[in-house]
C-alpha cells in the first residue's frame, strides 16, 4: 500500500516540519500488523513528495485473521496486502498523528495555512463506482484525476481492474487533508481490518470535525465507514443532527446577548435588510441559498411581488425543519404553488439553481472552508448567474462588542472563519472583476464608530448586456481557466 504527498509552491521542504518526518532520513515503523516506511521521492524549493508505504506480510494475515470475514480460502488469497484500506488509515493516524491535530510547534503558522497540496492513494477498490469517488471528493474542494489499469494485460477483454490509483489537489490544511483521507479510505474498501465498537462513533466524529456534519454524502459515507453496522452509523448521525441543532442555538444565542440595547434584534434587522434588497431589486423569481430553517422565505413568501421560491439546504433534516417551521401541510395553497424545497449542495453545478431573478445567501459563506470558496463562486456567479445576487456575512472586528467572546475567537464554533470589512471588500471586488457584476454595500446593525455594524452585506447586480459582451471571455476564462 502506498499513499504520497506533495506540496508545491515555494520552500516546500518545510513539508518536512509539518509531518514531523526528516526530508534526508527514511524511517521505519512497526504497526504490529506490519511495518510502514516513510520517505521523500523528491525534495526542492517548487516541490516536495513524501511517501508512506506500508508492507504487510500475507502469513501473519492468515494467522492472525486479521482483515478476515469469510475464514477458509479467503484469509490465503485476498487482496488485504496490497489494497488501501483501514490498514492505511491506521498507519497515517500512528504515523502522521501529530500532523493530523493540526500542531507544528516550529511552523504552526504554516499548519494553520491553506497549501497547494496533492495526495495519490494506490490501489483505492472503487468496485465500478468511479462516479461515488467524484460525489465524496469534490465537494470537499479537491480536483481529481483517476487512473485505471486493466485487469489482466493479457485479456485485454477482461476490462479495467476495481482499483485506481486516485490524486486529489487543492488548496487546504495538510490536517484537513490527512482526516479527508483517514476517514474516506475505508469508506471505499467497506471491510476494517480491526473489530469495532462504539468507540468507533467518537473516533469518526473527531476526524470527521468541520466538514462530515456539511458534506452531501454523510449518510452514505457514514454507513460505509462503519461496514453496513446500522446501529452505529444511525447513532453517528443523530449526533451530528444535535451537533448542529447546538450550533444554530449557540449562533442565535450569540447575537441575541447585544452589546449596547437595541429595540429591534439583529436577525431581524438582517431579514428586513435582504428582504428590501430583493424588493428594490424587482425580482419575482427567488434562490434562498443555505435556507436554514425557512426564517428569509417564510418572509418573502408574504410579499405578493415575489411569484416563485426555491429554498435549498445541504441538510435534509434542517429541510424537514423548515417544512415544519412553514406550516406547509397547512399554508395556503397560492403560497404552497410558490414554493419548492430541494437538498443541494452549494459546491456543486446545479440545474435546479439557475433562471432565478436574485439569490440571497444569508449568513452561509463563513461556514465553508475557505478553499472551497471558489467552487461556491463557479457554481452561483458563473453557471447559475441570477442577475442579483445579496449576500451577508458577520464583520469580525465588531466582534470586540461581545463581552461573552474572548478576543480573536470567532462568533460561533461552525463558523471556518470571518472576515473584517476590508477582506469582504476585497472579495467582493474580485466576484466584480471575475463574474461581471457590480457592487452596493449593506451595513446591518447598530452602527459602532470605529467598528462599524454587525453584520456587513453586498448586493451584486449583473452589469449590462454590452458591459457583459465586453468583459465575457476573460470572466469565463478567470471562472473556469481557458475554455
């Protein structure tokens, strides 16, 4: 089994601090199942490739059943030696564990930075599900290449082997990166080496940290991790359902406790704010992106302006939330004929998001990572384009009002990071430049003189057709690279 890592970019050698692994020293570890080796292919200032190869003795398999479900000829003949499996995962958390938790005492500032990084898994068994590996890789920001071999090179007809060699890349943590692969291994393999117990939950839920509760395949990833044990992967979910139910009470407990008295709250002020800009805008046609609980749309659905809502939400249990929260078994039917509900992912092209007059994304884009901020630009302002687009996000400065937050802690705990009004400017002045728009700046909240308002807003306005006609091959080309 072998699994690299690459980092490009500049002083790539420090890839060495991050793992804890000298650049110019193979190691060698014995894992009690077998031993793992790392070592570096190639080192430079553009680039740095270090390799974990681990070395399973078939024998000691059999023996010791380890891997083994079905006993007889299967412990002597398998594909347990040479397969990614829960066998990698175990050696990447034994081996890379510090680099994992994120800690480099001698480069924690390069830790906590976002790396131009790329991983190969050998032999990953996909089993004829090639279209699964995008599902479970892309949303989590990577690009990926797969490459197949056929199976027996002398019957060519045979067809291609079940195992690829899989390279994903992107700009992220090097510890987000060792936990996407911990966890998603075995979720393709569906066969752990090592006899689980709940313990195993805890262990998920740690690894799965910041990204499992928001991908679109959870249920799926979850239920294969655990090898089709029902009663651990139900019990998986459901605490990732109250960790999220916590969270949205934790966000709305946080800006409910003002820092100076105020006669209106501020989510209210927030709703009021979009649901003006929608109006000043003259749409009909609504995308209410990260809908939450329904609190935006069940505003909007009231003004007889607005003829047709799409509400969208990763979760499905926040969906059903919201249908309750709406009353929709017993809304009026004109108000029923104008709504749809649909789970979707905000990090993937979607049909069902495009014609619409304005999208609102409330209180949405501090929760992503922010490497996978340009796929969320692509999927809205590039291939879904409404012509308005509004947009709100929390101001990080005005967090030194917050008597109940220490300094530098970010607003609530699902939040990956907020910004101050001159980074959010800064952003929105790119989606001008790359997407063709133009901008108008909200500020949402009782104002601070030298902090300004809570929450900090843009209304983005396709420009006209001739500006479009202008500026449209170096907008697709900066959306999606040469086409």
């Amino acid at each position: 089994m072998l699994l690299t890592i690459t980092m490009k970019g500049t002083h790539t050698q420090e890839l060495g601090y991050l793992l804890h692994k000298n650049p110019y020293r193979a190691q060698c570890f014995d894992l009690g199942f077998g031993k793992s080796y790392v070592f570096y292919t190639e080192v430079s200032d553009s680039r740095t490739t270090a390799a974990l190869l681990l070395e399973l003795n078939p024998i000691d398999l059999a023996r010791g059943k380890l891997g083994s479900k079905d006993g007889g000829l299967f412990d002597y003949v398998n594909d347990r030696p040479y397969v990614s499996s829960s066998f990698m995962s175990t050696a990447i958390n034994r081996v890379f564990g510090t680099a994992m938790n994120g800690k480099c005492i001698k480069r924690q500032k390069l830790a906590d930075s976002t790396l131009e990084l790329d991983a190969t898994v050998y032999n990953l068994p996909v089993r004829g599900d090639k279209d699964f590996v995008k599902e479970v890789f892309e949303p989590l920001g990577y690009n990926i290449t797969m490459r197949a071999s056929v199976l027996d090179e002398q019957f060519v007809q045979w067809g291609e082997s079940c195992y690829i060699d899989l390279t994903i890349s992107g700009k992220i943590k090097l510890s987000n990166l060792l936990n996407h692969l911990y966890v998603l291994i075995p979720v393709f393999d569906k066969h752990k080496h090592y006899y689980m117990s709940e313990d195993e939950i805890d262990k998920l839920l740690r690894h799965g940290e910041g990204w499992l509760n928001d991908h679109p395949k959870k249920n799926t990833i979850i239920r294969r991790y655990f090898d089709m044990k029902r009663s651990y992967a139900n019990k998986a979910i459901a605490r990732l359902l109250e960790e999220e139910a916590e969270t949205e009470q934790q966000e709305e407990m946080t800006e409910s406790i003002e820092p100076t008295k105020k006669h209106i709250p501020l989510n209210t002020q927030r709703m009021e704010a979009v649901r003006d800009a929608v109006l000043e805008s003259g749409a009909v046609s609504i995308l209410d992106i990260g809908c939450g609980e329904g609190k935006l749309t069940s505003i909007l659905l009231r003004e007889t302006q607005i003829k047709r809502i799409t509400a969208a939400d990763v979760s499905v249990s926040v969906l059903e939330k919201a249908k309750q929260k709406l009353n929709y078994d017993r809304m009026k039917p004109f108000m029923k004929d104008k709504l749809t509900l649909i789970q979707a992912s905000l990090m993937y092209k979607d049909k069902r998001f495009e014609g619409f007059d304005a999208a609102c994304v409330v209180e949405v884009i501090e929760h992503m990572d922010e490497a996978r901020i340009p796929l969320f630009e692509k999927v809205l302002f590039a291939t879904a384009r409404p012509k308005t687009v509004i947009l709100t996000t929390p101001n990080k400065e005005y967090n030194n009002n917050y008597t109940t937050l220490e300094n530098g802690t970010l607003r609530h705990k699902d939040h990956r990071f907020e910004w101050t009004r001159e980074q959010f400017k800064k952003w929105c002045e790119h989606i001008c430049r790359d997407f063709g728009y133009t901008v108008k700046y909200m500020n949402i909240g009782e104002s601070d003189e030298k902090l300004g308002t809570p929450t900090q807003g843009a209304v983005f306005t396709i420009e006209t057709l001739n500006q479009i006609h202008t500026s449209k091959k170096g907008c697709l080309q900066n959306a999606y690279g040469n086409t």
